[in-house]
C-alpha cells in the first residue's frame, strides 16, 4: 500500500473510488459540496433517496456521476455527530475497506475534509484513517495451501489543503512505518510455536540488523545468562527443550551521549503453565506469549523505517514455559540476577521471572525511560477486557507521555495503580519475594513484583494480555498492538530534543 497527497479539486481526481463521510444531519462538506455542483445536484438527490441516513459505518457505492472524473464515489456514514467522534473512525474505516477490498480498483481518494475527527488535527485524522486502511488488508496464510487473493487495492490519495499538505504527508509516513511494525507483530504472534521459538526470534533480530549499520544485535545464550546470574529467566527454561535467549537490539538513532529509551518484551514463546498446568481448552492461544517481544521488533522496524533521531534499545528475554523433569516445582526458590531470592508459589507466573532478570540487565544503559511490555496476567482481561492495554509504573512523567501517545494513536492503556499496600501480598516466608499474590488484583500484584527490580529509572508496564490478539473465531490473531502506542511515543521523545 502507498500514499500520495493531491490539492487538485476534487471533480477532476481520476481516481477509482472517492470516500466522502456524511453525518447524520446529511450536510456536505465543502469538498461533497463541490461534488454536488460538479453533478448538477446529482449527489444531492442521491442523498434525498434515503438509502444512507449517515449512521455509524454505513455505506453507500454510488457509480458513474456525471460531471465527476472519479468512477464512483463512496459515502460513509458517521453517525450521530455532526463531526466523527474519534473513538468512531478505525470502525468507519473498517467499513471503507470493507466496500473497498472487492472492488476492481487500484486507488482510492479520502476526502479529508469530510472525516475531519473532533479534538484531532487533519494530519492525525489522516495518520489514523492510513494506518488502518494499511493494516486493514493484513492477512496470514502462509500455512494455508490456497493463498487469498491480494486485494487490488494499493494506492491511497489523500484530498486535503495546502495549509495542512506537509502534515498529512508526514503523517502518511509515520503510519506506514506503524503498519509495517504492526505486521511484523502479528506475523510473528501468529506464527506456531513449533517455529517461533527463542532461537527463531534472535534468527529475526539478527535479520534486522543486517544490512543497517545503526542497529546491533546481541544474542545471550543459556552460558552467558549463567554467568550473568539469570536465575529466574534460567529457571523458566529448564522444563523446556528450546534454550533460552536474552536477545539484545540496539539502535544508534541519537548522539552516542544521548540515554537510550528502552523496550523490554516477554517473548515466552509457548505457555503451558509448566509443572502449574494450564487447563486444555484454548491452550493453543498461549503461543500469543510471545507478543511482548513481538511488540518489541515491531517497534523496532519502524523506528528504523522512520530513521528516528534517538537511541534505541530492545530487550526480548525469551524462554518457552512446559512440564517437565527440568522444570521448577511451586515452592523452588531460585535467585535472579538483582540477587533477590524468588520462591515460585506457581510454575505459570513465569512471565515476571524471565522479565525481572531482563529489568536488571538493562541497567548498564543508563536508560532514559524503560518500558516492558507483556502478555502478563489474564486478571488484566477481567479488568480491562480486550479493548485496553493495563499500564502502570513508577515515574508519573513517563505515565503521561505513555497515556497521551495513547489517545494520539487510538491505541487505548489505563493506568492502574501500584500502591505499597499491595506489595505484601508477596511476601514469601522463605525467599525475599513470592512470585504469586493472592486472588485479589492480579494485575496490579505482577506489576508490584516488576516494581521490585526496576528501582534505578523510569519504568512503565503495560499488560496487552488482553489486546495483543483476538481470541478465538474468525477475527483470531494477533493485533499488532501496541506498536501504534509505542511508536507514537517514541516520536514524541525524538520530537522533544
Ligand atoms: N501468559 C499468561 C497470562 C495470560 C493468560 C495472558 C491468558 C493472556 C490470556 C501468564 O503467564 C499467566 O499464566 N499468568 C497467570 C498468573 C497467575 C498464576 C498469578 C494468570 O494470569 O493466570
Ligand atoms: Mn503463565
Ligand atoms: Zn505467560
């Protein structure tokens, strides 16, 4: 997919499918107005038939107006406001794309105009309606024998002004390299973990660095991650027989003396539970665990495809998590890298152990934020269902850079807090730290353990347990979230030097 920008009036675009959004109170925006003269009034008379009242997502293809170089023209309901409301337009894209797909047409032409969103700059509307057009037309079978039909669609114009043309430009790039990053994630997500193990991911690091001399790429292997002292991450890995990889990306964006940001993703490649057993049913959505780490290379892909101006690190601290003789027993006590003792009360709270050695790890770079990012607790669903990412952390600063990326990339994350009353449900009576609280705030207790090894800066945790794929039916996969909220931050730490 690629996009242009074009300040051509609108009658005179030769373009295949011209998307025009219309509330319900009918009324034309000044490019459907223009539209309406070219036609001699045909576009108002197709709106006085009634068959689109301007409804959420509704459509209506109409082909072959006189007077109009484009072939046909697309109204798109937008519901009840007389402009969109912002929480509405990947859902009115949605159906844009629906009607889009099957027709035989190479371009389409959204008049920005028309899908201006409430409270967001023409250039951020164009950033969301791209990135979603872009990632709309994902799909995964490389495992299917008959491949779908690409879709014909390729080419996205925008119609905007000459006040706005540069920052809808760039906002076309900016969600490009968003939609490329996200599909990275959901290839990777979606993949079986017969193939995506630790071993697969540092393969796919690897890959990235080549050829791109501002990124490096370090590989810790199950020797190093001894001498290191990586207990937890370590003691996670032995129930399997796919080793273990700390898997390091560092990009040179940025001055050598500038601090680095900093990603870590859990990339638990298969989650059995280990000797603390998952139930059957679904188990197979447990190779989504890896999502975290996903994230991570997704965000990766498009810092480099944006040449961002700052320096980056990503951390995926990978283990795959099974029943066996070599697996840790509840009640084994291991000890991590920070050298806090660790009694593992359940085998299946494996995600915090492999994180909090990669918490420590990344200390040697002086970071000028940390964020992991995990699959983390399935209490994160009961509380916050799939819609959005649960987030806490330590530094308030870095709590609201992370919230307002998120309303910028219509990526939705709640913060929950991390109060110290919550941190006694982990005491353990025979190590320094359990790895399991109570029934009670699942969520919030897998963060207080994160707390503990993240002391030394600025540290956030989001827990996509619940958006990083859609379980079950026929939508299942991975979503690519949250490289949009991700990405979106990170623009705007380049942006603040
Ligand atoms: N990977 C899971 C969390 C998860 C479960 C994510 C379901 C998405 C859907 C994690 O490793 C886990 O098993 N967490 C346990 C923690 C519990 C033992 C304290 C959980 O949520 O049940
Ligand atoms: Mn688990
Ligand atoms: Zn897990």
């Amino acid at each position: 997919m690629h996009f242009s920008v074009t300040l051509d009036p609108v009658q005179q675009l030769k373009t295949g499918t011209l998307v025009l959004g219309i509330g319900e109170d009918l009324t034309l925006s000044p490019s459907g107005q223009q539209l309406d003269q070219a036609s001699d009034g045909a576009l108002a008379r197709v709106l006085a038939t009634g068959d689109i009242q301007g409804k959420t997502g509704q459509t209506l293809l109409v082909n072959g107006l006189p007077g109009i170089a484009a072939q046909r023209i697309l109204l798109v309901g937008l519901g009840k406001e007389p402009e969109l409301a912002d929480r509405h337009l990947r859902r009115v894209m949605g159906s844009v794309l629906a009607q889009l797909k099957p027709l035989n047409s190479a371009q389409a032409t959204l008049l920005l105009d028309s899908l201006q969103v409430k409270d967001r700059s023409s250039a951020s509307t164009a950033a969301l309606a791209c990135e979603t057009l872009a990632s709309g037309l994902y799909s995964f079978d490389r495992f299917k024998s008959e491949k779908a039909e690409p879709a014909k669609l390729d080419h996205i114009q925008l119609l905007t002004d000459p006040a706005n043309e540069q920052a809808v430009h760039q906002a076309c790039n900016e969600a490009l390299a968003i939609a490329a990053g996200m599909q990275v994630t959901r290839d990777l997500g979606n993949l079986p973990p017969n193939i995506c193990h630790p071993r697969y991911l540092a393969e796919r690091a690897r890959e990235m660095a080549t050829g791109n001399p501002a990124l490096s790429v370090e590989v810790l292997e199950e020797k190093q991650l001894e001498e290191l002292g990586a207990g937890a991450l370590l003691a996670v890995a032995r129930g399997s027989d796919q080793p273990p990889r700390m898997i390091i990306l560092n990009y040179q964006g940025g001055n050598t003396d500038q601090q680095p940001n900093v990603l870590v993703g859990k990339g638990i490649t298969f989650d059995t539970g280990g000797i603390s057993l998952k139930p059957g049913a679904g188990m197979d959505e447990m190779k989504y665990d890896m999502c975290g780490a996903a994230t991570v290379l997704g965000v990766m892909t498009a810092a480099l495809q944006l040449k961002l101006p700052i320096n980056l690190i990503g951390v995926l601290t990978c283990a795959e998590n099974m029943p066996s003789g070599g697996a840790s027993r509840p009640g084994d006590i291991v000890t991590s890298m920070s050298g806090q003792t660790v009694e593992i009360l359940n085998t299946d709270a494996e995600g915090r152990l492999v994180l909090c050695d990669a918490l420590t790890y990344v200390k040697r770079f002086n970071p000028k934020s940390v964020v992991n990012i995990a699959t983390l607790t399935g209490a994160c669903i009961v509380a916050l269902g799939d819609k959005t990412s649960g987030l806490m952390g330590n530094n308030d600063e870095l709590i609201g850079q992370l919230l307002s990326a998120s309303r910028e990339a219509g990526d939705a994350a709640w913060q929950l807090p991390l109060f110290d009353d919550y941190q006694e449900q982990l005491d353990s009576p025979f190590a320094d730290i359990a790895n399991i609280g109570g029934p009670k705030a699942g969520t919030i207790t897998a963060g207080c353990f994160l707390s503990r090894f993240t002391k030394d800066y600025p540290w956030a945790h989001l827990d996509i347990a619940g958006t990083a794929w859609i379980s079950g039916g026929k939508e299942k996969g991975a979503t690519g979230r949250p490289v949009p909220l991700l990405t979106r931050f990170l623009l705007d730490q380049a942006s603040a030097h």
